[in-house]
C-alpha cells in the first residue's frame, strides 16, 4: 500500500528536448518501410528483365533518395520544433 502512496506524491515534468529524439524515431520509420519496398521491388523488376537493370537502378536510387528526403525533413523538423 505503501508504493501506492509514494507513486502519487511523484511528480515528474517532461520537457520538450526530450520529445526530438522520439519524434524523429517515428519520422525514420516511414522511409526505412519505403526504401526496403523500393529495393525489393528493383531486385524483382531486374530478376524479371535483366536487359532493363540500368534503367530499373537508376529509378530505385531516385525512390531511395526521395523517401530518404523524408527522414531528413524529419530530423529538421525535430531541431526546430524540439
């Protein structure tokens, strides 16, 4: 009973820096989804037509860099908001 009593007499505060680090966390998890569908998607597209790698490769890097894009938005985001 004792615990019960100490747990409510606790009074903690969260400050806002702490919240950066999470935020940019949840913001990574959307472009690294992205860039493994963009990857897996390449390999199977080059498996499919090897006689198009060259041009499969050049449009995965270009859906890897804007999907990487987002993780940088969200990292700024993070700074300027935290």
């Amino acid at each position: 009973m004792s615990n019960i009593a100490n747990l409510a007499q606790l009074t903690g505060e969260i400050s806002g820096s702490t919240f950066g680090p999470i935020g940019y966390g949840l913001a990574a998890i959307g472009p690294g989804i992205g860039v493994g569908i963009v990857a897996g998607k390449a390999i199977e597209g080059i498996a499919r037509q090897p006689e198009l790698a060259g041009q499969i490769r050049t449009t995965m890097f270009l859906g890897i860099a804007l999907s990487e894009a987002l993780a940088l938005i969200g990292i700024v985001a993070g700074y300027i908001y935290g």
